[in-house]
C-alpha cells in the first residue's frame, strides 16, 4: 500500500490537460480559454450617446439652439450638427457629425424646434460613449487560462467573438459492478440493495459542469467486465469503476483492467475509506476502481477524482482546504489517513455520526472532509487539522 501523499503524487504524474478544442461562444460558459482573445475592431465602433437626450457642439451650450433632425439606436445614416445647432439623440444612436456632447433630455427647456440647455454642470463629452472606450482593434480581450464566466460570454460576444479555444471538459464513463445491486424504484428481492454510486458521482459530474456521462452495468463477471470497460475506454477520457476492486472471489476489476491493456499505476492507499483505491492509464485514457461502498467512492471522488479532472479541463479545484479546530476529541488506529464526514462552521468543525464506510446518510449532511493523518492516533478538542470543504 501507498500513502495518500504517494498516491496523489502519482496521479499527477500521468495527467496532463486535454487537447484544446474550437466551440461556439454560446456553447462555451464554464471552460477554460485556451488562447488569448485579441479585439478585431473598436468597441464601441463609433461614438455613441449613452442615454436619450439631445446633441451638441460644447461650445454652444449656453446659447438658444435650433432643433435639426435626430439619431436612433440602428440608424444607417448620420446628420450633420452645426454651430447653434441641437439633434434629438437616443440611448446607442451614433453621435452626429461635428456633435461632441448630449445632455439629458430631462435638463432642457423646448418651446417648438427652440432649445434651451438648463445644466449648469454639462461638461465637453458628457453622456457620450466614445469609440473604442470598451476596447481598442487590435487590443488583448481575454488572457489564455481565463474562466468563460456568464460576463465573459457577453462580454466577448459584444466585441463580435463568436467562436473560442478551450480546454475541453472530459468525457466520464461510469461502470457500476454488482450482481447485487437494483434500480431505485424497484423492488428488493432478497439479498438485493439499491445502487446509488451511479447516482452521486453523477450528480457530482454535472455540478462541475460536466455533461458527458455515460453510465455502464457490469455483472461480477470477468468476461462481460471486460467487454464493459473496453467500451467504456473507447467512448471515454476518464473511466470511474465502482466496486469490484478488493479480493474476493468475484471481485474481477483488477484482473479485467490487466486484460484490457490498462497500466496498473497503483492498487491500495492507506486511508479509510476507500483503501482499496485502483488507478491505471490505457494510453491516454485515465481509468479509477472506487470501493463500491457509497462513503468511499465519494471520500476518493473529492480526493483523486475531482482533481484529476480539473487538471484536465485547467479549471480551478472546487474543494478547497482550510485549517479548523476540532471541536471534540477524537481517537482512531494508527496506519490509516483517515477522511471523516464533519461539519464546518465559523472556524471549527465536528465529526458527525455514521462514519461508516457503507452510510451516506452522514454525508448527506457534511459539508467537508476532515483529515487525520496516518501515523496520530488521538486527536483532542482544540487541535487545529486540515478539512476539505466540499462543493455546495
């Protein structure tokens, strides 16, 4: 067995980004940029009024002006505005020739095509948004490694992008073994359970924006194990196996794995739970064998899963670490790292009941992991100890 440390480590070792790709803006919410975006033109391209209002030169607002035309938002022609001269503007409409200037429409005093101009404190440019004050042709938009956020999206948009590079998102398949297992909704027979795996780490994927999820059954046979997993590879760039990888009898996920051309990386890491943590590579292709028990596919989920497939997509780990105090103590066998289901709040945190490898009804309540190290074996009220905080 390896330490936890040790199987990280290793994990990093064997991953590197997936290939850039080339997706449609509206597509692109949520990945990371690949490239650097550079503008292709001014923004705005022309200057522009910034509210309803009327137009001017500067220099001839303290003077009785004469209304001549006006500009909407769209219009495919310009006017021309000459000294003594006011246009009746709208909000986004070009600003007219010889104009350098709009006032509010609420500041002016109108008695037929006379205005009267009624702000003292109008100055040269106001309301006018000049071209290229959102960006300049030619200018850097967005650095390569940025995160397309909702106000990315737009904002590329605006500046006339409609197509981005982009670490890709990976492809997840999810092979459930167990002859024991039944859908939820259907009745027990006996010695049946119900299959949740499938359920969590999926809901896990999709909450990390992930929406490639291909969900496969395999009995605990070797044969059709095989014929799952090579599928599961084919169509994949990350393959998560839950259950089957301990010593039974009908335990057949480390033998499939060899026989399918899958490197063994690692087999057992010294934690509870999920001690008997499977890692291979076929290629490229990143293949994990999860414990079948619920609390431990999803504690080796947030620790090797999750991480792996942020340094594929380039995207920022959403389980973060944080010191804590222990609010009670606490006593657990040495040899073991081990991942205890706890809240945290306001700085402390508290183990909760139910830390059993096979209840997730204590998970359902966590919001962090808390980590206690291998070789210490008691932990008292007080002590300060890394947790994971868990996405919400």
């Amino acid at each position: 067995m390896i330490s936890v440390k040790e199987a990280k480590d290793l994990i990093s070792q064997h991953i590197s980004p997936l290939n850039p790709i080339s997706i449609d803006l509206a597509e692109a919410a949520g990945h990371i940029l690949a490239a650097d975006i550079y503008a292709k033109f001014d923004i705005p391209a022309f200057s522009q009024s910034s509210m309803d209002g009327y137009t001017l030169k500067f220099e001839d607002h303290e003077k009785e002006l004469n209304l001549t035309g006006e500009m909407a938002a769209g219009t495919a022609t310009n006017i021309t505005i000459q000294h003594g001269e006011t246009g009746r503007i709208f909000t986004g409409a070009p600003l007219p020739n010889g104009a350098d200037t709009v006032i509010m429409q609420e500041k002016i005093t109108r008695l037929g095509d006379k205005i009267t101009l009624q702000d003292p404190n109008l100055k040269l440019g106001l309301n006018v948004r000049n071209k290229g004050s959102e960006i300049k042709a030619g200018a850097l938009a967005m650095e390569k490694d940025s995160l397309l956020s909702p106000a990315a999206i737009g904002f590329l948009a605006g500046i006339g992008v409609n197509e981005v590079t982009v670490y890709p998102m990976p492809k997840i398949s999810i092979i459930v073994t167990g002859k024991e297992l039944q859908k939820p909704g259907v009745p027990l027979a006996f010695g049946q359970v119900y299959e949740s795996n499938s359920y969590s780490l999926s809901a896990a994927l999709k909450h990390e924006g992930i929406d490639q999820i291909n969900v496969y059954e395999a009995d605990d046979d070797l044969e059709i194990l095989k014929k799952v997993l090579q599928t599961a590879i084919t169509n994949s760039d990350v393959v998560l196996l839950t259950g089957g990888v301990s010593v039974g009898d009908y335990d057949f996920v480390i033998e499939a794995a060899a026989q399918c051309g899958i490197k063994q990386i690692f087999h057992k890491v010294k934690q509870k739970p999920g001690k008997p943590l499977f890692f291979g590579t076929h290629g490229e292709k990143l293949i994990f064998g999860l414990p079948g028990n619920p609390s431990s596919v999803l504690s080796c989920y947030y620790n090797y899963v999750l991480p792996t497939i942020k340094i594929l997509s380039q995207k920022n780990n959403s389980v973060t670490e944080v010191q804590a105090e222990l609010t009670h103590s606490y006593n657990k066998p040495p040899g073991l790292t081990h991942f205890l289901k706890g809240k945290y709040e306001n700085g402390k945190v508290t183990p909760l009941n139910a830390q059993e490898s096979y209840r997730l009804s204590s998970f359902a309540q966590a919001n962090c992991l808390i980590c206690l190290n291998e070789t210490q074996t008691h932990f008292e009220k007080g002590d300060i100890l890394t947790v994971m905080i868990l996405p919400n």
